[in-house]
C-alpha cells in the first residue's frame, strides 16, 4: 500500500509539473524570444536503479521545455536541455526537488 501511494505522488507530482510547464512554454512561445536563456543542464542524480534513471530521464522529456539529453557513462549526472533557464542553479534544485524527490521514492 505504502508503494502505491508513491507512485501516485509520482503521478500527482508529474501531472502538477506538466501544467506548470505547458503555461511557462506557451509564455515563452508567444512572449519576446530574446529573453529566453536556453541551457543544458547537468543534474547530479541521487538516484541509483537503473529504472529510476530511466523513468526520471523519461518524465523530464515528456515535461514541455526540458528535453533529457544523456546520462553521464558513470551514471552520476543527467544533462537536461531547458527551454528557459535564466538561473541554472535553480533550475537544477526545482528538478531535484521535485521530479527526482518523487521518483527516489518509488526507484530509489
């Protein structure tokens, strides 16, 4: 039961996420591009499974605005590209804080 609940919360935390980002897409879409500050990401992952890299990798493209692009060979770091990403630093924080949080919970 207590498993089922977690992926829920993935579920829950990914369908939140997906809202969020489809808004900040279509503002930048229809907003001036020259404020955009696209970036390729480098993600430290506390994840360790195989599956849950995988699953993380996979709910971060399926985000709108961040597409996963490799998995360093140890395994240590996803690089995400993002659409708008004017503090890296944050950026990276809100992935762990959230998507990965979640899918640690489920994959760890």
């Amino acid at each position: 039961m207590k498993l089922a609940l977690a992926w829920l919360r993935v579920a829950i935390t990914f369908i939140v996420e997906l809202a969020k980002s489809t808004g900040a897409v279509v503002r930048a879409v229809l907003g001036p591009t020259e404020r955009l500050r696209p970036a390729i990401l480098a993600v430290p992952l506390d994840i360790r499974s195989p599956a849950g890299k995988v699953l993380l990798a996979n709910i971060v493209t399926l985000t709108p605005g961040t597409t996963s692009l490799d998995i360093s060979a140890d395994g240590r770091i996803l690089y995400v590209h993002v659409l708008d990403a004017p503090d890296r630093d944050a950026a990276i924080a809100d992935i762990k804080a959230t998507l990965e949080s979640r899918v640690r919970e489920v994959l760890p």
